[in-house]
C-alpha cells in the first residue's frame, strides 16, 4: 500500500512541481525508504519460514529411528563442524553405493561397520 502510495504521489506531484530537481531528490529519497522497508519485511518473513522449515526437519530427524541426531539444529553449527558433517555424509555415500542399495545405512559408523564386516 505504501509503495502504491508513492507512485500516486509521484504521479501526482510531478507536473505540480515541474519534475525539478528537488522533487526528484524527494521522490527518490521516498521511493529509497520504501524500498528498503520492502526488502526488511521479505527478509522477516524469509526468516520465519526458513526457521518453520528447519523445525520441521528437526522433527522429522528426531521421530526416524535410526537417524543421526547430530542433524538437530545443524543451522547452529559452525562453517567447520558443518564441513566436518559434510565430509561424513560424503563418506557415506560412497561406502553405500558399494552396497547394493544406498538405503541400507543409517549412519557413517554403521556403514563403516557394514563395509569392514564384508571385507573380513
């Protein structure tokens, strides 16, 4: 409504003023703050929702046995204790694809397990 707002207020007030420069610093100045008050709402709501988002995705890793718990709140971890799951996930995926389903491993340790068991 506020944006609507201005464009009626520019429209308006353009040939009043004779699109002088002033008016076009006040427009602009207007226009800017809008704007910014825009890109701060979205980002609230952006916010709630990845936050709604990341609830959910607690649940579910907290409600599948056999889940890793090290998942719950892993939006809170560090850039290294991310990087080091990573590494873990990455792990095993490659040990999976050496089963005969990717779905048979529930965790880096249990697909350890499973692989060293085979080889032996």
């Amino acid at each position: 409504m506020v944006a609507l707002g201005v464009i009626v207020v520019w429209a308006v007030t353009g040939p009043l003023f004779a699109f002088s420069d002033t008016w076009q610093l006040v427009i602009n100045t207007g226009t800017t703050i809008v704007t910014f008050l825009m890109v701060f709402l979205i980002q609230r709501a952006q916010n709630k929702d990845n936050r709604a988002i990341h609830l959910k995705l607690n649940e579910l890793v907290a409600a599948v046995e056999g889940a890793s718990n090290r998942l719950i709140d892993a939006e809170d971890l560090t850039e290294d204790e991310l990087e080091l799951l990573h590494r873990f996930y990455t792990e095993l995926v490659t040990l999976s694809k050496k089963d005969r389903h990717l779905s048979e491993s529930h965790s880096v340790e249990e697909a350890r397990s499973r692989h060293s068991d085979k080889l032996a």
